[in-house]
C-alpha cells in the first residue's frame, strides 16, 4: 500500500463514530427545521469535517459548488463563503500532498511548483492592485478564475493520488455536464428562452461543453462497446450545446478536440477507422440532441441557424463582422492600457470600460489579459500551463490508460485557441476543466511510477 494509500485509510471510523454522526446530523436537521434562516451556519461545520477528510469532497465541492454559486456578477455571501471552503480545500490538499511529496513522480511535482509559481505572480499583481487602491472586493472578483485555475493543479494531484481512475473519470463527466448545461441555461435564459431558474443559468462558461466534448471523445474511443453509447450521447449534448447556442468560437477548438481523439487512437489504418467511427457516432448524438433541444426545449432553431451563417460572411467580409469589428476596437484601447503600465496591467477585469464607438468594454480581445494584469500576470497563466503540458509529455513505456493525457492534451490545446480571442482565463470553468481532466491524468501517472519502481525492484531481486 503507498503512501497516499495509507493517508486515505488513516481514519477508520468504528460504530460508535457513526452513532455520532447520526446524532449530530439529526440535531443539525433539527435546528435547521427551528432556524431556517440560518441554515448555513448549521451545515458549515459538516462541510468543513468533510473538506478536511475527504479528497473527493474537495475536488466535489470546488467544482460543483463553484458552478452553482460564481454564475451571478454580483459579490455575495455564498461567494464568500465558498471561497473559504476553497482555502480549506487548499490548505488540506496542500497537507497530503506535502505528505506523500517525496513520492510523487518527477513530472506530478514539476506541476505543483508551476501552480506555485502562478499563484506567487498573481499575489504580486493582487497586492499591487491593492497598493494602488482598488477594494479588496473588486480584486478578488476579478482575480477568482486566475485563482482557481492555479490551484486547479494542487486539488487534482490530491484527489489523483488517493482515488480509482473510473470514480476520477465519473466525476468529470458529472461536473463537466453540469457546467455545460449551465451554459446552455444561460445562454437561453439571456434570450428570454428560459425562465431564470437559479444561479445555474447566470454561470455561462464555454470551456465546460469544450472539456466535456474532449473527455467524451477520448473516451468513445478507450472504452468497450458496452459503454460507448454514454460517453457518444454526452460527445452529442456538448456539440449540440455549441451549436444550439451559436457559439462560433467552437471552429476554433475544433481542430484540438480532433487532435486529442486522434492521439487517443492505435495508430495505423484502425486510428482513421476508429476516428472516422466516432465522428459518426458523435454526429447521429448530435443530431439527436439538437431536435430534442428544437423540440422540447422550444429553442429558437431559426435565430441560431442565422448566427451561423454569418460565420461565411465573416470570412468573406471580415471588416463587416460587427462581433469581429468590436474586437478590433477593443484590441486598440487594450493595447494603450498595456502600454501604460505593461508589467501589472492597469485594469480592473470586466469593470474596465472604454468610449470607443460608445461601448462598454467587454474583454473580447486577446490583448485583454496584457491589459488587466500586464506581464507578471500573463507569466502566471503560462506558468500553469506548463506544467499541465509538462504532465502530459508521452512516456517511454507504454501506458495502460493512454485517454487522461490525450484530453488534458486536447484541453490545454483548445485553451490555446480561445486565448485568440479574448481572455481565455477569466472563463470561470477553465480552472474546473482542467482539475476534473488532470485528476485522472495524474492518477495514471502515479500508477505507471509505481509500477516501474516495482518492476526495478523485481530486477534487483532477481539479480
């Protein structure tokens, strides 16, 4: 047994243990039935005791819960309150992780010092946000999705080196379909398609349905037969999403999410066979998604058809393009905010605003980022983004599981692509794709280390 092994079997809870818990979630459900209002009080030591314990309730709670309460622009108390489990989160990853660190592969330890080094850089831009005067709450808005993008590599390596491979892969299929059905409810409940539910419909982040079509594509191909039905309908939900919604940007990812479920083939003639397979699979999904999405979901079909077929025009007449003319403003006034302070960056986030051609400005440009947090800033984000390509360098010896690194692969590829056109980053589900694909990643990187080190060990004895 490792040590990571070990560390998650430290607490082995006896009857009596149980019976407490019982107990207390029976006053606690007690209290909450006389006190209503204050029912976050009453469940917050419950979900600490269970941050503290458990690597899959930390990954759990970072993603999912960060789903349903970042979705509103506005600062509440359930932000506030998730950002403190986020920091026991981190404080108890980061306890296990120096635990075990000396065992831990080369390339797993490379990552966290490059999330280190990312989180150091953002602190240095924070406080000089702070030193300049801006509130401490507007620096945390904005600084919350650089945030949990650099500590999205501490969290994975937590939960990657205690849990199985297929529990890790479930709970990226689950958070990333949550997250891609929130983009989808907000992009309808902006159209005044859907009713405004809940916190779900405001959190609209497209790097959830791009992570989930990635990890259902590499999967398609991985898995038997017996389960490829799934991972071909959620393939077909995060492509319809794309497309329902209009989402042009998706032209440009497509290219990454191909390169992942190529790489995840066996190479030869059977990688065109089993590619050329699953584009059909995925394309019969699709359509499927699509016509019940048209109708049942009462989907404005023709508006999303007309937005599509802009994208010829666009690439005909491109000054046209008012989404493309836009940019190119924007791009000219964040230039001349890089210019005036490039090495921190001397806007707020989204709150910046600009008067070319009357408009407020929206950080659709890729010079966005230079402009929020200058060049310390944009150090942070590559620092991170090293690292996760660092992990996901092929190994000499052949991997068992060669699925985790295709996707992490394909995601950091398709980050890639959308750092074109704006600030790739201040997407809330960034740093929540990369956790759930790097957890299983790191997973098989521990397992294909262990087994080496075993295998030396066999030779030694056998000498």
């Amino acid at each position: 047994m490792t040590v990571w092994e070990r560390a998650s079997h430290r607490f082995e809870p006896s009857l009596s243990a149980w019976l407490l818990v019982a107990l207390l979630s029976i006053a606690a459900g007690a209290l909450i039935a006389l006190r209503p209002e204050d029912w976050i009080i009453v469940v917050a030591p419950f979900v600490g005791g269970a941050l503290l314990l458990s690597p899959v309730a930390r990954l759990a709670f970072v993603v999912l819960v960060g789903i349903v309460v970042l979705g509103p622009p506005e600062f509440t108390t359930a932000k506030a309150l998730y950002f403190g489990g986020v920091m026991v989160c981190a404080v108890a990853s980061s306890q296990n992780v120096l635990h075990g660190w000396g065992r831990l592969p080369r390339e797993v330890r490379r990552l966290l010092t490059c999330s280190l080094i990312g989180l150091v850089l953002l602190a240095v831009v924070a406080t000089y946000r702070v030193l300049s005067g801006v509130d401490a709450i507007s620096v945390l808005r904005d600084f919350a999705p650089y945030v949990l993008f650099a500590i999205a590599p501490l969290v994975a390596v937590d939960a990657g080196s205690t849990q199985s491979l297929p529990l890790l892969r479930m709970l990226a299929a689950l958070g990333l379909a949550l997250g891609s059905l929130g983009y989808l409810a907000s992009w309808a409940a902006r159209r005044g398609i859907l009713a405004d539910v809940g916190p779900i419909t405001a959190f609209g982040a497209f790097s959830m349905p791009v992570a989930l079509l990635v990890l259902a594509g590499v999967s398609l191909i991985a898995t038997g037969s017996g389960k490829r039905g799934l991972w071909a309908l959620l393939a077909g939900f995060a492509l319809g999403t794309m497309i329902l919604t209009g989402t042009r940007s998706f032209l440009l990812v497509a290219p990454a999410v191909l390169a992942a479920v190529a790489w995840s083939t066996p190479s030869g003639a059977a990688r065109v066979r089993r590619l050329i397979g699953a584009i059909a699979v995925v394309a019969t999904a699709t359509v499927l998604v699509i016509s019940v999405g048209v109708a049942v979901g009462g989907l404005d079909f023709a508006t999303v058809a007309g937005r599509w077929s802009l994208v010829t025009s666009a690439i005909a007449d491109p000054a046209a393009d008012q989404s493309i003319a836009m940019r190119i403003a924007q791009t000219d006034v964040a230039v001349r905010l890089f210019a005036a302070n490039p090495l921190f960056g001397v806007a707020t986030g989204l709150g910046t605003a600009y008067t070319a051609a009357g408009n407020s400005y929206t950080s659709d440009t890729p010079v966005a980022l230079l402009a929020d947090f200058g060049l310390v800033g944009v150090g942070a984000v590559l620092a991170v983004l090293t690292g996760w390509l660092s992990i996901a360098r092929p190994k000499p010896i052949v991997e068992q599981n060669a699925w985790p690194r295709s996707a992490v692969i394909g995601m950091v590829l398709a980050a890639l692509s959308l750092a074109l056109i704006g600030p790739v980053v201040q997407d809330k589900g960034l740093g929540f794709s990369f956790l759930v694909l790097g957890a299983p990643l790191i997973r098989t990187r521990i397992d294909v280390s262990e087994s080496s080190h075993d295998q030396v060990l066999i030779g030694q004895l056998a000498a």
